[in-house]
C-alpha cells in the first residue's frame, strides 16, 4: 500500500494511441451497410417520434430504458403501433 506524504496530489495518466484506417468496402459490403444504417435510421426516428407523442399528449418524458422496453415490430410502414 503507498501512502502520499500530507499535501501531495497522485495523478495518474493514461496515454491512448490513435491511429488511421482506410475502410475500402466491397460492393456487397455497401449493400450491407446501407441496409443496417438504413434501419438504425428507422428505428431512431421511430423512437423520436414515440418520444414527441408521449411529450404531446401526457406531458411524459421516456428515457433511453422506457423506449427500451417497448417493442418494434415489422409492421408495415404507416400502420399504427
């Protein structure tokens, strides 16, 4: 166990290293990405738009853990959830 001496001050330090990659996806790959960033997309806006309702009509506000708890299911775009 180390003590410090009465008015001494033990900083600690963390160097990080950052480095630079070059990300050079395949065509398919691009398929891929733009489908999943295409459905983070979705369901970001549906969650916003959850939030807003909730504001609108109860004067609620939902957190990052009640959204969580509600469930997106495959509906077809406009139907109501």
């Amino acid at each position: 166990m180390l003590i410090d001496p009465p008015g001494t001050l033990r900083v600690l330090v963390e160097i990080f290293q950052i480095g630079r990659f070059r990300f050079c996806p395949t065509c398919d790959q691009i398929k891929l990405l733009n489908r999943e960033f295409d459905h983070a997309r979705f369901v970001w806006n549906h969650c916003l738009e959850l939030r807003g309702k909730a504001y609108r009509r109860r004067g609620e506000s939902i957190n990052y853990v009640g959204l969580g708890k509600r469930r997106i299911s495959n509906r077809p775009l406009g139907s109501t959830f």
